[in-house]
C-alpha cells in the first residue's frame, strides 16, 4: 500500500492513503502480522537510555479555558433535562426502564406477620403494625447519573465482538428501538475493524495452530479446569513450572501465580497489611489496589500523583509523628504504585520512590500489570527500564491478562514473602488453581519472550511495540492532540473533554472501522474525558497509519485538536530542578 507524507504545516500532519486500506496488505486476520508487515517506522531513533527516560517530562497539557467551561456547560445541560425528564416519568408521560424505588418503599407501608404462641390452644394471631424509614434496595437519585446520561450514551460501550480480539476484529452490529435501553442483534456483523482498545501489547492473542499446539496438548492432558484450589488437589506442576519461569524471567528469588489479576491485588494486599499499618498510594491507583487497602484495615494516605515531594512529606510525617493520637510508630508502612497507569499512560518514577524507600525505611508494592512486558529493552517492566535491582522492590506484582493473551496475576519477591503468602492470602487458600490451558499459554508467550523457544519471535515483538509507541505518540503530538503520558507508554489517552465530543468521536470512528475505548466521568474527572488507545506489536505500519488518518480528519471536523504546544522532531531535554533532598543510588 503506497503511502505519502506531505510537510507538517502548523504542527498539523497530513497523511494521504492512496490505493486500496490495509486489509489488502497481507496481513493475518485476528492473529500476529506476518513478518513481511513488521517493516520500521518513520521517527524510530534508538531508545533513549535510562537516565533521558526518567528526565523526560511526561505530557500532561492543560487545554485552553474555553474548552473546560464548555464541558462544564455540557454536563450541566444534559443535567437539566435528567432532572426535566425524571419530572416527565413522575407524571407517566414517559416511561423508565431502569430498577427504581417502589413506591411502597418510598412511604410508610402496612406489614402483616404471623404470630405463633406456645401457649394452647394452638392460635394464630395475627398482629399489625406500621415500619417506617423502610431503607429502599435502590434510591432514584443514585441512579440518577445512570438512568439520565448514560443511558443516552450507551451504544458506544459493551459492543459485542464475534471474533479474536487480535489487531483487527469483527464487531456485532446492534440496534436500540428504545433510545438504548435495550439492545436487539441485526445477524450482521462489522467485519475487520482496527482494535485500538485491547490490552494486546505483544499480540499474543492469537489463534495460530502452530503457535498453541502446546496449549491445545495441556488441555487434552489436564481438562480446562482444576476443580480445587493449590492447598487440597489442585497443585499442578505446569503450576510450579510457571511459577519457577517467573522468578527467573523477573530476576528474583520466588513468584506465585493466581487464577485472577484482580484478586491478586484485592485479596494480597490484606495479607501483608493491616490496623496498626500504614498505606502511602498513588491518587491514580486502580481500584483493585483501592479495594484491597481498604480491606486490610490498614490506614491509608493518598499522594499526588508521580509527586515525590507530596509522597516525602507524607513519608516524614508518618516517621515523625507516628501513630495518630497514640503517636507510636507504624508497624509498616507501605507504599503502593504502578508501572504503567491504564489511565493516563504515565510510568512511574521508580527511582526516586525507590531511593524515598530506602531513605525511609518503607515497603514498596510495584503493580506492573500494564508495564510487564510492554516497556523495557527485553520487556521485564519498568525495574528493567530504569535499569533497577528487582531485589530493591519489595512486593512484585504483575498480570497475565495483558501482555501474556491469558488471565490471572502473579505476586514475586523474596522467598519469605511468596512462602508467607501460600497460606495466609485468601485468593491462595480458597480460590480454585488456575486453568491448565491457560497456565500453559502463559509458559508459551514468556518463554517467548525470553527466547528460550529457540526462536527471536518475542523480542522481535516486543521491538516492535516499543517502535509502534513511539511513531504513534509522536504523530498525534504533531497533528495538535493532547495526549497524556509517558514516550514509552503504549497506553495513549486522547483528551476529548466535552462529554457531546465523546460521543460523537465513539460512533464516528466506528464508522470508519475502527474500534476504540472512550472513557469518561465517573472513571475520570469530570473535565477529562477521553479516548484511550493501546499500542499493540500486531498492529502493522498500514493500520497505524489509516487510524492516523482518520483520527486527524475526525479532529479536525469535531475541533479536537486543542494542544497550543510546538512540537519537535528532537528530544525534549528538561531540568529536573524539584527540591527533593535525595540522591539515587549509584
């Protein structure tokens, strides 16, 4: 497929396409591309070593002032007709479909029981009586936000897909008779829209019979599942063999695999911490690191985002004063992080929290369940990227759902950690062993990560999705995007803000076949809605570039293009002038 760039005028980048798209360039449909397609990209300059990636400023621009009255004025417009529409539904013009509170609940109801005394003759008595303050199981106005606004705009999530999730996939075409309150299948089908919203990072998620011979001979072996947990008969020794592979791919003393990436942090985390502990979390943390320090007991103070002089004040304070009231000390203190946050894209400045960590005597608790082997020269996450000692990270976390095509999450460290674990985390005593078929995809895609299947297949993958990052990141910078997020990260949220402008970004690039995820209030701040990409090794030069295309004439019919920043081809180098008071470790 022929390809021309024109110059880049006002910052602005203008791709022409000529010929046919890129479903003619041979390449495998919901499967890895050839390897005639893994061709270099423009703009593809040597990575920049360790110390020039944790100096880059991550970009996070601020859009003009206009752009956030106009979503505020957005928000409160369709907040309005909720409330005009729920006025409508009260006097039985308009019908809801959503659960609501019944009207018994709403009032004081009359109850009747039956009575039953012991005294004879046997009677039955029946008493009345009045219940009032009946606590309803749903409330109308905390189903105000569901029933009003997003049900206007619920066609652009939960779209059924029929085929792999791999770089192009089929989607299920669904029409609503109801203004989306319910949804009915045509039988037709979108056939090869581009899949810019799956955690694909490797393209593992594949159906290649070559590649998953390995998995298709397990599950003939072992069945599709263990029926039991690791403690009692669900102890496999592909489970083990995993496990022992991940220590050594993670370059520590001991790992330990879990059935669920959500459960690894929601159901761990309770085991290491509890009352008396102190937790230090990020404010952009996921929710499953959230949940699972709420549920330790432990007390929990939040630090600005990637601020490490917001995380050392807390830090000192907490050494300083202690305990509140009791002001003894805190049995732990933990801090918890992550490599890459699925949010915003950003990669966590683990050096500086390493050297806080040391100077300060915590626990840090890395969750790498979008940086494993997505980032770093061999894909080993953010420790390999900044050049790190594994040993220097306390806890260890990561996911297989990601990089790996499969599910569950792993916890590493030290053998003392991973032994503790086994019998006092409740995802690892009561939750049933993971698959066998899955296990074994797992050991297939690290092992080819690692080479040890005798091949370069993945570091040539993983090559590739670091070039496929930059190329794409950089491009939206030129064409007047902000985009949130680090260079490395293959995670790229597109800032749409105005909640019409998200909307109307879903269904017109769907139309154009291609797939992505837009993300907005409750998920995000209310003035930072957006569209979130993920960067994939399968996906080939030609996809890039038609999502490229369209994305920039999309931007410019909607005006999404609201970065004021110049942006060049060389390096950005910027002086770290913050006034921590530690040094790195030499």
């Amino acid at each position: 497929m022929a390809r021309t760039t024109a110059p880049v005028p006002n910052g602005k980048l203008n791709i022409q396409l000529n010929g046919n798209n890129f479903k003619n360039a041979n390449c495998k449909k919901n499967g890895y591309h050839n390897k005639a397609q893994k061709n270099s990209t423009a703009h593809s300059a040597g990575p920049p070593s360790s110390r020039q990636r944790f100096q880059r400023p991550e970009s996070f621009e601020n859009p003009p002032m206009y752009v956030a009255v106009m979503t505020y004025l957005g928000f409160g417009i369709v907040t309005l007709f909720g409330y005009f529409r729920d006025f409508l539904r009260a006097v039985g013009l308009e019908k809801c479909h959503i659960a609501r509170e019944r009207e018994e609940q709403k009032n004081e109801s009359e109850v009747s029981f039956l009575n039953i005394p012991l005294a004879k003759p046997t009677r039955l008595v029946i008493q009345q009586f009045h219940l009032q303050d009946f606590v309803p199981l749903y409330q109308d106005f905390e189903n105000f936000y569901t029933r009003n606004l997003y049900m206007r705009v619920r066609d652009n999530w939960n779209r059924p897909i029929c085929s792999l999730p791999g770089p192009v996939f089929d989607v299920m075409e669904r029409v609503s008779p109801d203004y989306n309150w319910t949804f009915s299948l045509t039988g037709k089908t979108i056939d090869d829209v581009i899949n810019m919203g799956s955690y694909n990072y490797l393209g593992f998620a594949e159906n290649d019979g070559d590649f998953l011979k390995t998995v298709a001979d397990r599950t003939q072996q072992y069945g599709l599942g263990v029926c039991s947990t690791r403690q009692e008969m669900g102890n496999l020794a592909i489970h083990e063999e995993l496990e022992q592979l991940v220590a050594t791919f993670l370059g520590v003393e001991s790992s330990m695999i879990f059935g669920m990436g959500f459960a690894t942090n929601s159901m761990n985390i309770p085991a290491l911490v509890g009352k008396g502990c102190l937790i230090l979390s990020d404010e952009l943390n996921h929710t499953s690191l959230i949940l699972g320090a709420r549920l330790s007991g432990a007390t929990i103070w939040v630090f600005k985002h990637n601020n490490m002089q917001s995380l050392e004040r807390l830090l000192r304070e907490a050494v300083c004063s202690g305990q509140p009231r009791t002001h003894r000390p805190w049995r732990k203190v933990l801090i918890m992080v992550e490599g890459i946050y699925s949010m915003e894209g950003s990669v966590v400045r683990l050096p500086d929290i390493v050297a806080l960590k040391k100077k300060y005597k915590a626990y840090l608790y890395l969750d790498e369940a979008h940086s494993i082997g997505a980032v770093g020269p061999t894909g080993r996450g953010v420790t390999e990227l900044f050049g790190l000692d594994p040993s220097d990270i306390d806890v260890m976390m990561g996911t297989f759902t990601k990089s790996f095509g499969a599910a569950g999450g792993y916890i590493a460290g030290k053998k003392e950690l991973v032994d503790y674990l086994r019998s006092h985390s409740h995802s690892a005593v009561y939750a049933s062993a993971m698959s066998p078929p899955v296990t074994e995809q797992i050991l297939r895609a690290m092992k080819c990560i690692m080479g040890l299947d005798g091949t370069t297949v993945g570091q040539a993958r993983v090559h590739q999705l670091a070039e496929n990052t930059r190329y794409f990141r950089s491009r939206l910078q030129e064409m007047g995007f902000i985009i949130y997020g680090n260079d490395d990260s293959p995670v790229v949220p597109i800032l749409l803000y105005m909640p019409g402008k998200v909307v109307a970004f879903s269904r017109a690039m769907l139309k154009r076949k291609i797939g992505v995820v837009v993300v907005g209030f409750p998920a995000t701040p209310i003035t930072e809605a957006r569209a979130r990409f993920c960067l994939s090794a399968a996906h080939t030069k030609a996809m890039l570039d038609q999502v490229l295309f369209d994305l920039n004439e999309l931007g410019d019919d909607l005006c999404l293009k609201f970065s004021r920043r110049k942006y060049s081809p060389r390096p950005q180098q910027h002086n770290n002038n913050d006034d921590t008071d530690f040094e790195l470790d030499s």
